[in-house]
C-alpha cells in the first residue's frame, strides 16, 4: 500500500506519532538538472504558473522529496513594496536590488488589491493547480508547502538591514510601524495562499536573527509580539525558517506559534530539541551548500542519519537546495531514511 504522504507529513507537522519520519525539503527545491529534465527553468518558473508547478512537482516525482514545495524566491512581497528585482538566472535566484523605504516609514501602507499585484496571482495559480494535481486520490495525497517571505525579511527589503538594526535601537517606534504593515501584508497573502489549498507555509526570516546582529531583547520585545499574531491570524500552519546559528534564540521562536522551526547544521539538532521542548517540531538539519552541494550521497546518508539519531521531526536540507546539487545526493535523503528504519529494527 502506498503511504500518504500528506497525512504523514501533517501528523509529523503537529506532533503526531508517524510511520516514517518524513524526508523533504522546506525550502527551495528547484535545481538545474531538474529544470534540464523539465523544461521548466528559473527565471521563466518564478513568472509562469505553469513552468512553476513542473519544476515543483519534479522534486517530488524526480528527486523523490516526500513533499511538493514552491516558489523558488523570497522576493514576491518586496518587489510589490516597490523594490527592484533582479529575476537572476538558471542557477542564482532573484535579489532585491534597491530599498525604496530607506528614510523611514513615510508613504508606507498596506497596497490595495494586493492579490491583484506583482507575480502574487502566479503563486496563487500554481497553488490551485498544484491542490488539483496532488490531491485527486486519497490514497497517494502529497503535502504541498508554499514558501513566502517572513515580515522581518520583508522589512530588510524594502528598508535595508543596517536601518532595521538601527531603528530597532533608536527608533522602537518606527520599527514598529514597518513591523504592522509588513506582518499585515505577510498574513493576507499567507491566507490567500492557505485559501488556495496549500497545506502549510514555510516563512523563510530572520536572517538577521541568525546572523547574531539582532540583540536578543530586540526578538523578545520588538518581534515576537508581530510573530505571535502573524500565527495567531494565518489559517494554517506554519513553519519558520532561520539561517545562521540562531541556538540562542529558539526559545523565544518556539515561543511564537509556529507548528515547527526549520534549522540549518550550524545549530545542534540535540541542543535544539532541548531549547524548544515539545513546543514545535524540528526541522532539518542536512548541510545545503557543503555536503549535499558537494558530498556524495554516502556523506548525505551519514548527515541524514545522525540527524534522524539526535532526534529530528522532519528530516530536510538545513537550506534552500543550492541549484547545482547533484540529483543523487537529493534521492539520498530519502533513501537515508529508509535505509535508518531498516538499521533499527
Ligand atoms: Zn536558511
């Protein structure tokens, strides 16, 4: 019997007791010799719905990943917000070019018709198609994951990170006025997303977390509260995304309502497990741009393994999958996996 994938990665999301610890990825999927074997290529597929859903649905049915995960950008909101783009090439993703918002909050406000604006009507496509295409027998459901922008990645965008840091010392009260608008706009879009049939969202932010510039009051008093309302207000759930050494800071993130915290191999899986206790589950924590870049998939599989030994709840590249990755090193989560049952019993 086929398992389902989308029952058992949502009982792994929530806590749940699972067959198999789930092998996936919750950030970035799309990888040059997927978008070779699909035709659907960046940066055409962070535009084309249909191009966006043939490369997402390649990491699952070519490379084996337990989940269906798209975009491949964190830029959607901020190119909205007035900022530059840069849609980058096959192999570098789109970057932010200019910070419209660098002097302050004047003239900043919530765009009207937001769902009409920028490529947000492309991901909302992609979604329905997407719902239509992995949901149509129960028996081989697989769990879709949108990724979008958090609002603290949002504000360094449009506003620049040096400023950010800065007003949240000076300025608390124009940080906070970037940080209203900024989370409205992540939950609107978030619920139209959710609306559309994703199943979860995995809220790539706080960069400037992991990076240890931002002081830890600064989380605690100044970000936390607009995280727990972004949790409270989405409908559905959703896991937050945190690159860097964020060791420090898991407690007051597991503290928000995210239903899990995906983390990259510079903080300890079991160091983590112990910050965070059962208020969210782990996500992670195999190197991206070291071992699954550059390893074979023997050095992949050991990765996985300690990472399912030192206890993680959904087993996933610490990071985005860095477009070069060679396609056997990405089938080798999934069979590290399988491979960790067998050796167990
Ligand atoms: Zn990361």
């Amino acid at each position: 019997m086929e398992r389902n994938l989308r029952k058992n990665f949502l009982d792994a999301l929530h806590g749940n007791p699972v067959d198999r610890i789930p092998a996936l990825s919750v950030t970035q999927t799309g990888t040059v010799e997927l978008m070779d074997m699909t035709g659907a290529a960046w940066p055409e597929a962070h535009s084309d719905p249909k191009k966006m859903v043939a490369l997402a649905l390649a990491g699952h049915e070519i490379a084996g990943l337990e989940a269906v995960r798209y975009p491949y950008c964190l830029t959607v909101l901020a190119e909205i917000m007035g900022c530059n783009v840069r849609m980058g090439t096959k192999d570098i993703q789109p970057s932010v070019l200019s910070h419209p918002f660098s002097k302050g909050p004047e003239n900043l406000r919530m765009p009207e018709n937001l769902l009409e604006k920028g490529r947000i009507p492309t991901i909302l496509k992609a979604t329905e198609i997407l719902k239509n295409l992995t949901v149509n027998e129960t028996q081989s459901e697989v769990p879709l994951i949108a990724g979008m922008e958090g609002p603290l990645t949002v504000f360094t965008h449009i506003a620049e990170i040096k400023n950010c840091l800065i007003w949240a010392l000076k300025k608390p009260d124009c940080f906070n006025t970037f940080m209203e608008t900024c989370t409205e706009l992540c939950i609107e879009y978030a619920n139209a997303i959710f609306d559309r049939g994703a199943d979860t969202l995995c809220m790539p932010d706080g960069g400037i977390v992991g990076s240890r510039m931002m002081p830890p009051s600064v989380l605690e008093d100044s970000v936390k509260p607009f995280y727990k309302r972004l949790c409270e207000k989405v409908n559905g759930p959703v896991i937050l995304h945190i690159c860097g050494d964020v060791g420090d800071s898991l407690k007051t993130l597991s503290e928000c309502g995210f239903e899990a915290i995906s983390i990259e191999e510079k903080v300890s899986m079991k160091a983590a497990k112990e910050a965070i206790g059962d208020r969210a589950r782990l996500i992670g924590n195999v190197s991206p741009s070291g071992t699954m870049l550059f390893g074979t998939p023997d050095v992949v599989k050991a990765e996985a393994k300690e990472c399912l030994s030192a206890g993680v709840d959904i087993l996933a590249p610490g990071c985005g999958i860095a477009p070069r990755t060679p396609l056997a090193n990405i089938r080798a989560l999934v069979e590290a996996r399988d491979e960790w049952y067998e050796e167990k019993d």
